[in-house]
C-alpha cells in the first residue's frame, strides 16, 4: 500500500511537469484539507480511546467496591451508608480479632 507522504510526492512531481508553477498553490491548499482532515481523524479516534480507558478503570473500580461490600457482608458487617474506606478499616478490624 502506498503511504500518504508518497502520494504527496507523486502529486507534486505530477504537478511540476504538467501543471506548471500556477496549479503548486491549489495543490497545496488540496494537501493541507486531506492532511487536516487526516489529524482530526486521529485527534477523535485518541478522544474515543481515553474514554473507554476511563469507562475500563471506572468498572474496574465499582468491581472493588462490590467485592468490598461483599467482603463486609461475609465477616457480618453492616455496609450500607458507609464508603469503602470505612468498610475496609472495618474489615481490617475484623479479621485482627
């Protein structure tokens, strides 16, 4: 497959033997949208990946409040209303007596 980078050759070498001086400007704004366009392509597709890192490491992170939770039931500890912090010092006390 050919690479963006030697189209563009191929274009401006075309357009220096058959176009003449006059068609380099128009051949450049036409370069600058595809290239431009190419970016923003990228920049959304960069975007798309962090949020569904972030949705990853949130589900990741509701997994261990659940097992947290989970854990309290176990040992007979009440968990509602308190956050996970206070159930793992809970916990903690639990399993030291």
């Amino acid at each position: 497959m050919i690479s963006i980078e030697e189209i563009l050759i191929i274009v401006v070498v075309a357009a220096i033997l058959f176009g003449g001086s006059k068609k380099i400007p128009e051949l450049a704004r036409s370069i600058g949208r595809a290239t431009g366009g190419e970016f923003r392509r990228g920049g959304q597709m960069e975007i798309q990946r962090e949020i569904e890192n972030a949705t990853r490491a949130g589900a990741a992170t509701q997994t261990v409040n659940v097992n947290v939770v989970e854990a309290a039931r176990n040992l007979g500890i009440n968990p509602e209303g308190k956050s996970e912090e206070e159930l793992k010092r809970e916990i903690a006390e639990k399993i030291k007596n």
